[in-house]
C-alpha cells in the first residue's frame, strides 16, 4: 500500500498547526532545531510539509513550544474535525418490503 499520509489534508493540517505554534512562541526554526537536537533544514522541511512526524517527534517539538501534548492533541483534533464531510446520518435509504 502506497503511502499518502505526507500529502494528506490531515498532514498540512497538522504542519500549519505546528508553524503556528513557533511563530506565537516567537522562536525561530533555528532555535527549535537546537532546542529538539535537530538541524534548521528539519524544521523547515516539517513546515513545508516535505518530512513526516512520528508521535516521538511530535513530542519533543510539544517541548519545545512548552506546549503539554494533552493540550496539543485536542488542538488539533478540532482542527481535524473541520475536515471531515458532512454526515449523512439524515439520509435513510429505502427499505424493499
């Protein structure tokens, strides 16, 4: 099965969110490179959505915006959720008799 995550609405969802998070914590992508043991080019390709994120590495990157992932996780699961389609719970299809 071909891997489609990393160009996923969920995934770009994901990268805004973590761009925005440095941004309003007014840290550079150099200064959350050094503070996750990374190089700058690492932060950068997370951020234009080029390099996919393992939970451990969603981890520390919640370190590094001093950010408890608890609080995270529900962030963007909200975010998440203005994706998905609308329900079609209303939709009833018609019984044969």
């Amino acid at each position: 099965m071909k891997r489609t995550s990393l160009y996923s609405e969920r995934h770009a969802v994901l990268v805004e969110y973590l761009r925005e998070l440095r941004v309003l914590r007014h840290l550079t992508q150099a200064e959350v490179a050094e503070a996750i043991g990374r190089p700058q080019t690492y932060v950068s390709d997370v951020e234009k959505g080029k390099r996919g994120l393992d939970l451990l590495q969603i981890l520390d990157l919640c370190d590094a915006y001093d950010l408890p992932f608890p609080t995270f996780s529900a962030e963007l699961d909200v975010r998440l959720k203005k994706l998905e389609k609308p329900s079609k719970r209303g939709r009833h299809k018609a019984s044969k008799s």
